[in-house]
C-alpha cells in the first residue's frame, strides 16, 4: 500500500479508522442529517414529510444509542 501523508497520518492508519464501526455509523449519521434538511424539498405532502423526518430522526437516535458505548 502506498504510504502516503494526510495531514500527518499514514493512509493506511486512515483507512483502518474508516473501517471501524464509530466511523461508519458517524457517516450515516451525518447523511441522514443532510437528507432530512431535504425532506421538504420532496414533492410529499406536509404529513408525509412530517413522517419522512420522524423515521430520519428516530434511525438517527437508535444510531447513536448503538454507537455510544455502555
């Protein structure tokens, strides 16, 4: 593997710490985030964009309920 520098850290220290699961559900995190600061540009109805964002938030939360450690 080519060992380059980001920012001081090795490319491959890099892609290890996006393969662990903290990293992963952050991401997922961060893209139901943005997708819910979308919900009302969707051609739904003012219910069914107030359910879309409920699911968004509850996925979210359970997200981060699992992420947290105990």
């Amino acid at each position: 593997m080519v060992n380059l520098l980001v920012k001081g850290y090795k490319m491959n220290q890099l892609i290890v710490a996006l393969k662990t699961k903290s990293v992963q559900w952050a991401i997922v995190i961060a893209i139901l985030s943005i997708l819910q600061g979308f919900v009302m540009e969707l051609s739904l109805t003012p219910i069914h964009q107030m359910l879309a964002g409920m699911v968004i938030s509850v996925v979210v939360v359970l997200l981060r309920v699992i992420e947290t450690p105990s």
